[in-house]
C-alpha cells in the first residue's frame, strides 16, 4: 500500500461566470493567495514541497507530508481567511471566495506519472463539490465569509478529535456530504472561520448532532 499523503484542494465560487478575460488572471492569484497563507501561517516549507500538485483552472489541489496535516487545518485555514479578505477588500478585479477541502489518504508518490491518483484523490474533489459547503458560500454574506473548509471524517477524527490542531472540534459541523449526480455519500465536517449566520436546513448544511 502507498504512503499516506495529505490533501489540500481548493476552488472559487462562481469561476465560471467570470468573463473569459477574467479566467486566466484569477486562475494565477488563486495559488499566489494559497502560498501566501502558507508562508503567514508558518508552512513556508510546503511552498516548494507540494507533491503532485494541478491547477484545475478555477483552484489547485496538492499533496503534502501528512504531519503537517494539523497546522494546514489551523492555523492555516484562518490565515487563508484573513489572506482573502485583504485581498477582496483591495482588489479592484473580481472578489476571489474558495472552498477547500482536506483530505488524507494512501497515495502514490514514487516520482512517476500517475502519482497522487486514487480514491483520496477523488475523494477530496467530491467533498470539494459537495453540497454542504456549496451551500455556506451562497447563503452567506460575500463581505463576511471569504473561505468554507470541508474536512473528511477521517482527518476530523484524527486530526481535531485527536487534539492534535489548534481547532476546537465545537467549531465543526457535521455534515452529509454529497454531490449532485455523483455517487458519492460521506459525513464530512464544515469549518467555516468566519460565518455571518448558518445556512437554512434547505440547503444541506444544517449541523447534525456529534454522537
């Protein structure tokens, strides 16, 4: 079985209604913006050691060591926060809103073509997709809540549940996740730094009891 490797994936809200002029240079900020969270947040290492790393147009998705799983979920995903609303509060261009997700799992990563595909790999992207999250971005306030994170249930136990990052797990939310015309069902956990209310049941975010 591969290593296991840890997974960042994030993406904009609303990339395809964006002008085809627009597509190219937010395409560029968005890792721009991801590394200078990482370098605030204290990962500069991961600027330069991201394992198979994509850009997808609209986000990037990159493999890192997974000990350093617990500060990509804090303090990293707060600073990414901070990172976007400086960024939106000066941009004279269109704001930039993301969702991420986080994810870990074994992948390989031998050099090869081919590394980093696989189950986690998938798994990552439909989080990303998945309607819970989805849902945060567009019942919240644009001037307010700049980042919604998904974390699988697997790095919430791990990783949160087992006090291994700075994230209360009270601050997570459980969720269903799950994506339009895919199948694909998990409980997943919403983090959202900064919320200005909770979206409606309606919209599939609704907290579910932590048992």
């Amino acid at each position: 079985m591969p290593d296991y490797r840890a997974l960042l994936a994030v993406d904009a809200k609303d990339f395809t209604g964006l002008p085809a002029l627009l597509h190219a240079p937010v395409s560029q900020m968005i890792p721009e913006l991801i590394d200078q969270a990482l370098v605030k947040a204290g990962l500069d290492d991961l600027v330069n050691t991201k394992r198979f790393p994509a850009n997808t147009g609209d986000g990037l998705v990159f493999g890192f060591d997974p000990a350093r799983l617990p500060f990509v979920v804090s303090p990293f995903l707060d600073v990414l926060d901070d990172v976007l609303a400086q960024y939106n509060t000066h941009t004279m261009g269109p704001r930039i809103r993301l969702r991420a997700s986080v994810h870990v799992g074994p992948l390989p990563d031998d050099g090869l073509p081919g590394d980093g595909n696989g189950t986690p790999r998938n798994d990552t992207h439909r989080l990303l997709d998945s309607r819970p999250v989805k849902a945060v971005l567009a019942a919240s306030s644009e001037d307010v809540t700049h980042l919604a994170a998904i974390l699988s249930d697997r790095v919430f136990t791990d990783v949160v549940l087992g006090g291994y990052a700075g994230l209360h797990p009270d601050r997570c939310i459980e969720v269903p996740a799950t994506v339009d015309g895919k199948k694909f069902a998990q409980q997943a956990w919403l983090y959202i730094p900064v919320l200005d209310h909770f979206p409606c049941q309606s919209h599939g975010a609704s907290p579910e009891p932590r048992s």
